[in-house]
C-alpha cells in the first residue's frame, strides 16, 4: 500500500513572508520529528506550492484513523512548545483535514503531488467513491504513481487557529491525492478529475506541490 495506514493528517497554511525563514526553521528542526514521534504517527511529508494555495502543505499517516483522536495525540495538541504556539498564531488561510485513507492505488511516493478538494453531496458518497476508485488508476497514466482518497472527519477536521470555531461548510470535504515524479505530469492527471463532467461540479480546488522533504519513524534516532 503506498500510504502507510489508514488515518491521515493533512494541514495546509499561508505564511506571511516577514515571518517565513522561522516558520520553515522551526517546521524542519521541531514539528515534524515532534509529531512522528506520537504512538501511532508513521510518518510525515512536507510540500511546497508549484501551483497552488495555500503554499504550504504537510501530510502526516497514522496507524489508524483512532490515533488522530487519541489520547497521545490530545495530549501533544494541548502541551505545544512555545516555538510552536508562536508559529501557529501567525498561520492564514489553514485547511486541517482528518481523514480516513479510503482509496490508496500503486505504489510508492512521488517527488510531487496533486491535491483536488471534492465536496461530496449529502447523499451521493457512495457512489462518488465508486466513481472515484475508477479513476484513482495510475497504471493507466505515465509518471503517476499512486493515488489516494482521503475523506475528512467533519467534527475533528478544524484549524488550530483562533477561527476553529467558526461553521466551516468544508469540514466534511474530501481530497483526492495524485503521487508522481514530477510536476509537469500532474496536470493531464488531475483534469481527469476536475474536467470530468460527473466530478466537475464537486471540484472545489486544486493545486500541485513539490516534496520538500519526508521523515519516517524509523528515520528517528533513538534516545
């Protein structure tokens, strides 16, 4: 299975410029090997925008979808360092999903990746997956690894910025994820999706990022 798991984490955020250098420094030195290390995280990714907002994007796999609603991971969200309270204050445009990894095809992870967020209808999520696990195929397409679905908790996919409690129509959305080894393939890939006439109309973004960086479990050094 190309993703490791079945629960996903996925944030996204702008950053303003005067305070970039500090978010990325504390990002790479701190947040992720922080948050691999929770019972139950596998492992992070961390993206870039080609194409794309929010700029910044970071994907975590859990174990199971239990874990990101577990008590080591409540206990991390609520015990933050300060480098991180700082940081987070000075996040704009956040997207938090928590998600079940749904549908995963191929193999392996590319060194970029298409976003799509869907806003499934309220009664139609069966048969949107079905419609989905047909076109998330990448053996039917050059340079594309793998594919992916993540379908988001409505009641845990919330920012964690001061706007948290503020109604958000898309807490329920879902994200269709598009592996592949460069950025100039994914387009072709993603208007499968986004111009496809039965999928178009739930479309609600799209965007194409470039991996930074990835940290696994195992690449933890032990204490």
């Amino acid at each position: 299975m190309p993703i490791a798991g079945q629960g996903m984490l996925m944030t996204s955020m702008d950053v303003d410029p005067l305070h970039e250098a500090e978010f990325n420094r504390w990002y790479d030195r701190e947040h992720i090997e922080e948050r691999v290390a929770i019972d139950g995280f596998l492992e992070a990714r961390r993206y870039v925008a080609h194409d794309g907002k929010p700029k910044y994007l970071g994907l975590y796999s859990t174990e199971t979808f239990d874990v990101l609603d577990s008590p080591a991971y409540r206990t991390a969200l609520a015990n933050q360092t300060e480098w991180s309270k700082a940081n987070i204050a000075r996040f704009e445009n956040m997207i938090r999903a928590v998600a079940r990894i749904t549908i995963s095809r191929g193999t392996g992870r590319g060194a970029a990746l298409g976003l799509i967020r869907l806003r499934p209808p309220a009664d139609g999520a069966d048969k949107l997956r079905a419609a989905l696990r047909e076109q998330l195929d990448p053996a039917t397409q050059d340079g594309i690894i793998s594919m992916h679905l993540l379908e988001n908790d409505p009641a845990l996919s919330k920012p964690l910025t001061a706007d948290a409690a503020q109604a958000d129509p898309g807490a329920g959305d879902w994200f269709v994820l598009i592996d592949a080894t460069d950025v100039g393939v994914v387009p072709d890939a993603m208007a499968r999706i986004t111009n496809n006439a039965a999928l178009k109309p739930l479309v609600i973004t799209s965007g194409v990022y470039r991996l930074l960086w990835d940290l696994a479990k195992s690449d933890i050094p032990r204490r």
